[in-house]
C-alpha cells in the first residue's frame, strides 16, 4: 500500500512523542522515528488556514522551547507536531514562534514570558513546553503561532483546544485549526502546512 500523508500521520500519532528540553536547545523527539517518505496525498494537502496575530504580539521572542521557568503551579501543556509542504515533504528550518495569555488570560507585554521561537529539525519538527492557556473576554483558549519557511512567505494563525465551551461563541474561532490532545489532556499535537516552493 502506497502511503498517503493522512496514514504516515496516522501512525505518528499512535506513538506519543515525549519532547526533552535541555535549556535553550532544541527539543528532541526521542519516541518518534524519523518521518518517513510520502509519495502521494490524498488529493493534496490543504494549507494550514491563516488568522490575525491580535494586539499583543511581540517581535525578538528568546529562542527556547521550555517556557515553563514562570509556571509555578500552573498545569502544564506541551505543544508539537510538524511543518510540512503541501506534496507531503517535511520542512527543516522553518522558525515556529509562539505567543500566549497566561492562567489569567493575560498577555505579558512588556517582557517575554510565554512567547519563544524555534527552527524545525531536519524532520520538520517542533515543539513546545508551556501552560495551559486561558480564554479572555470573547476569546476561547488559544495560542498564537506564525511558522515560516526559509525564503517562504509567513503564516500566522492560532490553534484551538477540541470541545471547549467557548469555541461556538468566538467569532474568530476556526475548527480546522483544533489540536488533536492526547496525554490526558496534557499534550497538543497540530501539523502546519506550508505551500510549495
């Protein structure tokens, strides 16, 4: 059987990532292998939907994939997944940034805590060690994400938690950019999709 992107991911999600942080490095997938080949799509893989970046982004985000130095108590959530093509191809060197409200709903905008930057592995993979994040005024849970490609064009949008209460009465919310959470509600697992070169 030809694999196609949706068995490939499939399979990756049948084995749960364990992300290890050391410091400011880039995180490692110990229990992931490498992503395999994908020679066809199911009639092609659509992009990953653009959304607003909000009022509260902010540019020079420390290059880090453990922001949890400031979560005292707070439950902790994992974020990670791939940045893939359209044909399938994993993309390795792509920057995947990340913003957030913290457990009170509030952004920290006159520092940097819950926002950091990342490059892809050469497997395309990314990952993060935060919170959980909190809805705010109309706004659902959220985080704010932009990923880009070496040379590419950037793509900014927001991932979303499954089934929460907020979602039907957020304008703003999208279910195409849901997270699949496993890990007793402790990990999100959401691949981006780049257009080709």
């Amino acid at each position: 059987m030809t694999p196609t992107r949706r068995t490939v991911l499939k399979s990756l999600l049948a084995a749960p990532p364990v992300i290890v942080c050391t410091g400011s490095a880039s995180h490692v997938w110990s229990q992931v292998s490498e992503l395999p080949p994908t020679p066809s799509c199911d009639g092609g893989s659509e992009q990953t939907p653009q959304q607003t970046a909000g009022p509260f982004y902010s540019p020079n985000s420390p290059r880090r994939s453990d922001l949890t130095e400031d979560a005292g108590s707070q439950p902790r959530f994992s974020l990670l997944g791939f940045v893939l093509d359209t044909r399938c191809r994993a993309i390795p060197g792509a920057t995947v940034e990340i913003w957030h409200a913290d457990e009170q709903g509030e952004y920290d905008n006159s520092g940097y805590r819950w926002r950091a930057h990342q490059f892809t592995d050469d497997s395309g993979r990314w990952g993060f060690d935060t919170i959980k994040t909190r809805h705010y005024s109309f706004r659902t849970p959220h985080y704010h994400i932009q990923v880009q490609a070496p040379g590419r064009e950037l793509l900014t949008t927001q991932l979303y938690f499954p089934d929460h209460p907020r979602n039907g009465t957020d304008r703003l919310f999208d279910p195409r950019l849901v997270m699949a959470v496993s890990d007793q509600g402790r990990t999100g697992r959401f691949d981006f999709v780049l257009p080709v070169e």
